[in-house]
C-alpha cells in the first residue's frame, strides 16, 4: 500500500510540473519563431515585393557655342562670330538674344544666312534629342575715340522664362601705328628771306588705332640753316588726332637766292613718318 500511494503521489508531482513548464516551452518556441523571421528579414532570405523606378526624365536645357570664342582685329575692323544655339525640352520656346557689350560698341545678332535683318529672338521646336540653330554675331568698335588696344568681353544670352544659356566672346584689338605729316596748305614749297624767320607750318595726324607717344621732329637741311619746330616734343596722340606744328625756316643771311632743298621727319616711340620734302626758294632781299 504504501508503495502504491508513492507512485500516485509520483505521477501527480509529474502532471503538476508539466501543466507548469508547457506554456514556458511554447512561449521560447514562439520567441525562436519570430527571431527566425527577423533574421531572414535581414538576411534577405524572404522576398520582398519588387518596386519599378520611373524612367529618369531629362531637364530641358539652352547652350550657346562658337568655334572661335575670340577674334582679333584692328579697332577700326568688324567682329563676326558664328553661334550655336542648342536647346533640348519637350516644348516650342522663343528665346529671347540679348548682347552686353562695352560702351559705344555697335553689336546686332542676325540669322546666318539672311544677311541685313537684326533679330532680338528666335524659336527653337521641341526636341528630345536636341535642335540646334545657328546666327551671327557682328560687333563694331566706336570709330572716335578709337579704344585702345585690348581684350573687350562680349556676353550673348539667350532666355526663355527661367531658362538661360549665355556665352561669353573676347574682342581683341590689335595696335596699328601710323603717323602722317602734311603741309598746312598743302604746298610742298615755301618762300624764304636769307637771314629772317620763316614760319611753315605742318599738320601731324595720327592714322592708327593706338596712343602715340614721344613724338619728336628732326630735320635735313643745307649747312648753317636752322630749323626750329614749335612745340619741339608731343608728348601724348590719340588715335585720329591731329596738331599743328609751325617750322621755323632761317638761312643764314649771305645765302645766295635759289632753291633749296630740306627734308622733315616726325618720329614717336612706336613709328616714324616718312621725310617729307619741301623745297625753299631763298629770295634776294628788296633793298
């Protein structure tokens, strides 16, 4: 009896701790579970549902290009450039061409082969791939005072609401030095009494496109004249100025009466002129 009253008390301490444990056991199973499914979330192991990315959409954009971006000329000389526009979008556009240029510059847009008609605008269809259209620059230097030699921006944009493409152009003007001389009156003879003053006067103009400057005078003539220029210096010429100089012309006083031959010649830092030749007729004097 009394080992079978242990047994009974046996196999009710077994249903007790198994009524305890169970609902543990299960709850370290579900922990395990969802553990497994974290993991082959970070894994990678389950598969997610596919998202598609939209086509990337192109912005529409204007260029402005030119195969020569600076030009060389003479300040008195024409600026030509040849432009491309370029312009991608999904819409017509008139772009509006503005040019900024330096003061008294003459500066005009045309299409390339309609020479004569200015334009300020110009339409461009829509295109995906791009569509290029071409015009021409043309940009002119004051003509007085003529700038002085340099590099001169040009600035060409070409808008349409917020859309802008813009291009910067160089002109550069190249120095010429030239330097002429010619008589007052235009007489390349004069009229002189042997031991007196003799005024004759020239006209010094500067034909280039730069600043001169240093400009002396120099003289040929027979033994014991003398030849005095005033002024004697020019300091400073501008381009397209002219100034009068007065030459005074003094034979000795025992020349003999005839013609003579004397020669003038201006002479600047950059340049110098010709001789010019001017023949003097010395006059007996009226007694």
């Amino acid at each position: 009896m009394k080992k079978m009253g242990l047994i009974s008390f046996l196999v009710c301490l077994v249903i007790v701790l198994s009524a305890m444990y169970l609902p543990i056991a299960v709850l370290m199973d579900d922990v395990a579970a969802a553990d497994n499914v974290t993991a082959d979330n970070i894994t990678g192991t389950t598969t997610p549902e596919e998202i598609t990315e939209p086509e990337p959409v192109s912005a529409d954009y204007v260029t402005i290009s030119t195969d020569y971006p600076r030009i060389d000329a003479l300040a008195s000389g024409t600026f030509e450039y040849n432009l491309n526009i370029t312009y991608q979008g999904d819409t017509e556009r008139v772009f509006d061409l503005k040019v900024t240029s330096p003061s008294g510059w003459d500066v005009y847009i045309e299409p390339t082969y309609e020479t004569g008609k200015k334009i300020s605008s110009i339409t461009i269809d829509s295109s995906y791939s791009s569509t290029t259209k071409s015009v021409k620059l043309t940009a002119k230097a004051p003509s007085y005072p003529l700038p002085d030699p340099n590099d001169y921006k040009l600035l060409v944009e070409a808008t349409s609401g917020s859309l802008t493409g813009s291009l910067e152009l160089i002109a550069r003007i190249s120095a010429k030095y030239a330097v002429y001389v010619i008589p007052v009156n235009q007489l390349y003879n004069t009229n002189v009494q042997a031991g007196k003053n003799n005024i004759y006067s020239i006209q010094v103009s500067n034909t280039g496109t730069a600043l001169l400057d240093g400009i002396t005078f120099t003289s040929s003539h027979p033994d014991g004249w003398e030849i005095e220029f005033t002024p004697d210096k020019i300091e400073t010429l501008k381009a397209s100025d002219m100034i009068t100089i007065d030459v005074n012309i003094k034979p000795p006083p025992k020349t003999v009466a005839g013609d003579y031959m004397i020669s003038l010649q201006i002479s600047g830092k950059q340049v110098t002129s010709e001789s010019m030749d001017i023949r003097v007729s010395v006059k007996t004097p009226t007694i």
